[in-house]
C-alpha cells in the first residue's frame, strides 16, 4: 500500500511560542491545551479513554453504536466526512459503514498518530478516499482537495467544544458554517452537567494517568521549546466549578519557582496556578440555545439513559 499524502499545516515552532510567552505572562498564567497533544500527550489521553473514572469516551461511543443508523438516514449518505480532532480513529469508525462517505478527511494536530490512523482507517476501508489533515483547527483551514459540489457532514467528537470558552465556542460553531455550507451538518458531542462528584471523579482518577497527561505539558516545553521547567516542581489538580459549569485543570507550583523560556523569566510563588484548560458541561438545552445563537437548529439529539452525555446534530438554519 502506498503512504496517504498528508496535508501538514501544522503550527510552527515559532507560533506555539509566542502562544506560551503570552500564556505564561499572562495573569493568571495559562498554556494553551494543543500543547497536551505531541506522541506521549496522544497516548496518554488513550489511556484516558479507557479509565473506569472517565465515562464520556465509552458513553459517547455507546451512542454513537447505538444511533449510528439514524445518524446515517438523517445526514444522508456519499458526503465528506471531515473530522475535527480524529485521535485514534476509534469513534468514527462507529459511523463509517452506515455513512459510506465518499471521502474523509481527519484533522488533528498530533502528526504521528494521525498518520497511523488514517493509514489504518484506509487499509480497513478499502472503498474510502482517506485525506489527513494535520492542523491547529481552531485557524481557518485550506482544504481545495474537497470538491465544491460535495455534501459536507463535519464531525466534532469528544466534547472537545467544552474545551473552549462559551463565547469562543459559539464563534467557532459560527465559523464552522464555512466548512459545512448551506446544505451540510454538524454531529457534535457535548457532555452534559450532572452530579459533580462524578464529574471530579472522572478527572482526577486514582491511577494518574489524568495528572501525567496534564503534567505533559511541561515536558512539552522542555523538550519542544527548550524551556528550564522542573515538572516535578508542580502538581496537578481539577475541579467542577459548579458556577461557571466548567472543570477546570490546573498545574499548581509546590514552590516558588522559576520557567525560563527564549530567554524570559517567569516566576512562581508557592501555590500559583498555571491554568491549562476548562471543560465546560452543558444542559441539552442550554447547548441547544449556544448552537441556535451561532445559527444553527438541532433536529435530533442523542443521549444516554443516565444522561451523562449528548450528541447532537446541527444543521445550518
Ligand atoms: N477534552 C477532554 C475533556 O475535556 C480533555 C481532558 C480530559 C483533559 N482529561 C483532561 C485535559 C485532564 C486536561 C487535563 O474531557
């Protein structure tokens, strides 16, 4: 089999710099969460995946088996499936059988798991056109390969939108109209608000997988940006904060110290936070409405019986 041509556009070295400069001199600091994604951040968020404590992955994929049929009659066969954050490839190929798109396309910032993936997903779908694309999908995306005429259905597992601000996500959903036209659809999943324990639970598990993957990050600035960090200097803590809806991962300083990164300093008392991501949960509803004020209607949407999580298809209105 020959190798799939990847489409690579993704951030340099030099712009996740500047990204992690204003982070880090920011009050309070904050690192962006595309960081968590380099080969060891992938594995270690599959590993994620499959922890008794972390139910959106496997309630999600149960939804997904268990509706992927009406997903395929509702959003109709023959599109281009383009998928935001492809990981592993597992969920969608959940869908691929009833959707029989004409093309794929998985976007993803993580290079070598998304080569491995796509190359997988083509070897056991031998009928599918596979086009990998390796991206930042938060900037706008040239994707010419598509033809103009095709019916586009994207993708947006994970609830990986809680991940952005609830006005950032909006604006997202809004662009996002770009990629889907007037004639696609939008299967987005959200996890929904419930029980806080079980939520803190889920990020905070008795292995440690979650704080390896959230203390990753600033391996990822040691060995990428060539940062002076002690990752051992911080720990990891996560939250529901039940106010704002939203887990929130912090890497907490266990004494004053020091990050140099391109050559500035920046200092850390005992106890400071660097801020790396918020997960915000949602009512039905209230995404429902999120997703009608980014111009959207939701015809159908999916959950479990325990209510823990949703998936929902938008279509532009
Ligand atoms: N998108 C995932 C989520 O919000 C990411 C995630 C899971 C995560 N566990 C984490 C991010 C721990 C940082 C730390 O559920």
């Amino acid at each position: 089999m020959s190798e799939l041509r990847l489409h690579d556009y993704h951030p340099s070295s030099a712009s996740l710099m500047q990204e992690v400069l204003a982070g880090l001199a920011a009050t309070p600091k904050v690192l962006p969460p595309k960081l968590f994604y380099d080969h060891r951040g992938a594995q270690l968020f599959e590993r994620i995946c499959e922890l008794p404590e972390y139910y959106p992955t496997r309630t999600e994929i149960a939804i997904l088996e268990r509706h992927a049929e009406e997903i395929a009659d509702l959003t109709g066969r023959g599109a281009c499936l383009l998928e935001l954050g492809s990981g592993a490839g597992v969920k969608v190929r959940l869908l691929l059988e009833h959707l029989r798109p004409k093309m794929y396309v998985p976007i993803d910032i993580s290079r070598t798991q998304l080569r491995a993936s796509a190359e997988a997903v083509a070897q056991d779908y031998d009928w599918l056109e596979v086009h990998p694309v390796c991206a930042d999908y938060c900037r706008p995306l040239r994707l010419d390969f598509i033809p103009d005429d095709t019916h586009r259905l994207v993708f947006f597992p994970g609830s990986t939108l809680g991940n952005f601000e609830p006005a950032e996500a909006r604006a997202f959903l809004e662009n996002l109209r770009g990629l889907t036209g007037d004639e696609g659809a939008l299967l987005i999943s959200i996890d929904l608000k419930k029980d806080p324990k079980r939520i803190d639970d889920a990020y905070n598990d008795s292995a440690g997988v979650t704080a390896a993957f959230n203390l990753n990050i600033l391996n990822r600035l040691q060995c990428d940006l060539d940062a002076e960090v002690d990752p051992d200097g911080f720990r990891h803590q996560a939250f529901y904060n039940r106010r704002a809806g939203r887990v929130e991962m912090h890497l907490i300083s266990r004494r004053p110290q020091t990050i140099v990164v391109d050559g500035r300093t920046f200092h850390l008392d005992e106890g400071k936070t660097i801020h790396t991501e918020n997960s915000y949960k949602y009512d039905v509803e209230e995404f429902q409405d999120l997703a009608r004020r980014a111009g959207y209607r939701s015809p159908r949407v999916w959950t479990d019986s325990d209510a823990l999580f949703s998936v929902h298809l938008l279509r532009p209105a």
